[in-house]
C-alpha cells in the first residue's frame, strides 16, 4: 500500500457535485481516505477572466501503480465531462496526482511530486489538513 495525494479542483457548472462525485470515486480505489476541507479560490495563471474555483485534497492509500492511478484519475474527469482545449482552460474536474508516496517520478506522462505544488496554496493548505 502506498500513501498518495490527490488534488482536486473545478470552477465550471456545480463545483461542489463535481467534487463529490471525485470524493465518492476515490473512496473505492482508496483506503484510510482524509478529505480536506473545500477552499474557493481566484484562478492563477489563466488567459482571461474566469470562475473562481472550489479546491480540495484527498490523501489515503493504494495499491494501483502510479500509472494507473493516472489512467484512473483521467478516467473520472471525463465521466464529468472534463474536456481539453487548453491547458489553462476551465474545467468541469480536475484531479492531479500530488504525492505518491517518497516516489519521484518523471516520465513524459507523469511528474510526481507535482511539480507546482509547492508554489499553490490551494494544494499546500489543504494537503496540510490530510497529510
């Protein structure tokens, strides 16, 4: 089993159900799962003017490998309808693999830790609720 952290994030259509709904998905690939508290926050490093978004982190255990915990998390945004466009577009959900344990990790489809996380309050607050 292996300790990992997930942030979760969105600021298009009811950001709270989206959130849920990761909450809920994550609770069967997860054990011993902590959530934070939901922080809302202004959008940083956008183009334009967005909504603001609703943040959490979720920390507990797993025995999927990090690549498949990926394809995993990919998986559920898209059941909520996550698209693409951009990569500093709104999103519907967004969940990114934050720790993996003490691993790191640096393919070309994965960065783990997340290699922003540090300088995000709306990940580093939350984590330190669940951590």
């Amino acid at each position: 089993m292996t300790r990992v952290a997930i942030a979760l994030g969105s600021n298009l259509g009811d950001r709270r159900a989206h959130l849920q709904f990761a909450i809920s998905r994550l609770r069967k690939i997860l054990t011993n799962v902590r959530i934070s508290s939901i922080h809302e926050t202004t959008p940083e490093g956008v183009d334009g003017p967005q909504p603001d978004y609703l943040n959490a982190v979720v920390a507990g255990f797993t025995t999927l490998s990090p690549i498949v915990l990926l394809q995993t998390l990919l998986a559920i945004e898209r059941e909520r309808g996550r698209t693409r466009p951009s990569p500093r577009a709104s999103r519907t959900l967004d969940l990114d693999l934050i720790l993996y344990g003490d691993e790191v990790i640096d393919t070309p489809e994965l960065t783990v830790p997340h290699p922003r996380y540090l300088d995000r309050r709306f990940v580093t607050e939350p984590l330190e609720e669940v951590w």
